[in-house]
C-alpha cells in the first residue's frame, strides 16, 4: 500500500480514539433482499460523518483547540463538526450553501454551531469562504472530506462491519467526496481481502465513476448538484487524497437514478424499518436494480450512511408505488 495512505493502523487508532463518542452501528437485515444494511443512520447526528469528525477534533492539540474549528459542508459534515465540538467545549464555524436540507441547516444550528450561509454555483465556494475564515480568524479548518483523521475515522465503520460480518464479500458504499469509502477500503482491504468494495453515486454526479475508469480525477458540470436529491453526494469531484485510495482499494463505482433512489428509501422503510436519506439510500438502489453490474455476492453489506431527510421528500418515497 502507497505510504500516501491512510494505513489499518490509523484505523485502528481512531477507533481507540473516538471510542465511547460514536455509536457501535449494527448490520440490519434488509427483509427479502439478501442484504444487510451498515445503519449509520442510528448515530446520535443520524449520520457516519460523526466518526470522522470526533477522530480530527481529538487529534488536535489543547491550543488548536482553544481557537475553535471551521468546516464546509452541505449537512453531515457539518452536523458532526458541531456535534463533536460541543462535547469538547470548542468553538465551531460551519459554513453551508443556503439551499442545504432545512432539516440540516436546523440541525446544525441546534448543537451550538455558527451557521454561515454562502451563496455559490457549487460547493468549492464554500469550501474557499471556509479556508479564509480558516486563515483570518485563527479557526482550524476540518475539510469533509480531504483529510487524514478525517478518513481513518470514517474507517471505523468498516472495523465494525468485518467484525460483525467476517465472510462479508461485497461492501457498497455511498461515494461523495470519497472520505467514507477511502476508510472502509482501507479497513475492509486489509481485514477482508476478497471482498469487493464497490461505490454508488448518482447518475447525475457521477464524477468518480468517470474518475476511476480514466485514471485522473474528473468533476461534474456546472449545476449538475442540482439534478440530484442526493444532497450529501453532491460534490465536484473527488479530492486527491481520496482519490489515491479509490484508485488503489476500490473495485467499481455504479450509479443510479432518482427513481432508484425514492424506491430503495421507500424499501428500506418496509424491509428494514430504518429512514435513509437519499444519499444513504444509494448502495440499497444498486443493490436492487444493478446487481448485474455488482458481480457474484453471497454476503454482501450496504452502508446507509445517513437518514437526515427532508419530511417531504420522505413522504414522497413513502407513497409510491411498491
């Protein structure tokens, strides 16, 4: 493995480091599909992004804290930037686009946390605005993404996974800015060798399908976010870092469409009586209308990543057809 990447070791540590913090997420059996559900949504933010988040804050020194952190994100991220900063009595600046989930936004704002709403065409504004608070105000700045900690942190869930479910062949997993699935690659990889880790991402943000197939990192066209309910996939392109361990430990990357989404939540709902988010909801829609693409699997796992939904949108998977 690239000594650019994060190692099993790092893994390790963060689940000593973040233990107690973050919730020990059980496999679900998703009824009448053949397939067990990583419920992520059962974190106290509804969401894996708090394992990251509290492995970056705990790394940080006693002065590093004391200045507080900053952090861009449309949702998740910044839930658990939050969440992980007031247990620890940190200041924290979240920066958002004013068209992230209201229920996010709210969220966000409930655990103590400096909303700053800025407008921009696409995520990278919020992530330059964030850089130059970063560097004004003497905040230390969390990428989503982008950043060591952050990756082995989210690498927990996969630690968890293959201990839970050793003869797991197959692992999909949602791929935004590719922080999740560059964790569990490591983790799984290393612990699991034969099984396959496949990412999902929507059609119309399928950056990092394009990427792994080409070889170089590719970004979506302008507005694409938009075509998307998926809002915690939507990203530009995948960061260098992530990048390099996509390349290196992921097998495949499958997209899918709205429709596939709505029907995988609504599905989730019944079958496993869990909410997802439509971008936790993704591996569940490859998993039920792309299992030619996936390849042979007798144990195969689907992270849901997130149930931090919208009631409307919630309600619109609910009621549709079976």
């Amino acid at each position: 493995m690239s000594e650019r990447l994060v190692t099993l070791a790092d893994v390790e540590a963060a689940r000593e480091r973040i233990a107690g913090r973050v919730l020990r997420t059980p496999l679900v059996e998703l009824r009448g599909t053949g397939l067990r559900l990583k419920a992520e949504s059962l974190q106290p933010i509804g969401a894996f992004k708090l394992r990251g988040a509290f492995n970056a804050l705990l790394s940080l020194t006693a002065e590093e804290r004391s200045r507080g952190v900053i952090a861009d994100s449309s949702g998740n991220h910044a839930q658990a930037v939050a969440y992980a900063a007031r247990a620890l009595e940190m200041r924290a600046v979240i920066v958002m686009p004013p068209d992230a989930s209201t229920v996010k936004i709210e969220a966000t704002r409930g655990l103590g946390a400096e909303v700053d709403l800025v407008e921009g065409d696409d995520r990278a504004t919020q992530a330059r605005v964030a850089a130059k608070r970063a560097a004004d105000e003497g905040l230390v700045l969390v990428p989503p993404f982008e950043h060591r900690d952050v990756i082995a942190g989210q690498g927990t869930l996969g630690l968890e996974l293959v201990q839970d479910a050793p003869e797991v062949d197959l692992v999909l997993v949602p791929v935004s800015g590719g922080g999740l699935i560059s964790g569990v690659a490591v983790a799984v990889k290393s612990l699991a060798p034969g099984a396959r880790v496949v990412g999902v991402e929507p059609e119309a943000v399928d950056d990092a399908r394009r990427s792994l197939r080409s070889g170089s990192i590719e970004s979506n066209p302008a507005g694409a976010e938009k075509l998307t309910e998926a809002d915690g996939l939507r990203v530009n392109r995948v960061g260098e870092l992530t990048f390099a361990h996509i390349r290196e430990l992921v097998d495949d990357i499958v997209t899918v469409s709205e429709d596939e989404i709505l029907d995988a939540m609504r599905t989730i709902a019944r079958g496993a009586r869990l909410v997802s988010e439509p971008s936790g909801a993704v591996t569940t829609a490859a998993w039920l209308h792309h299992r030619d693409e996936l390849g042979d699997a007798q144990a195969p796992v689907a992270v849901l990543s997130g149930g931090n939904v919208e009631p409307a949108l919630l309600k619109q998977a609910l009621s549709g057809s079976s």
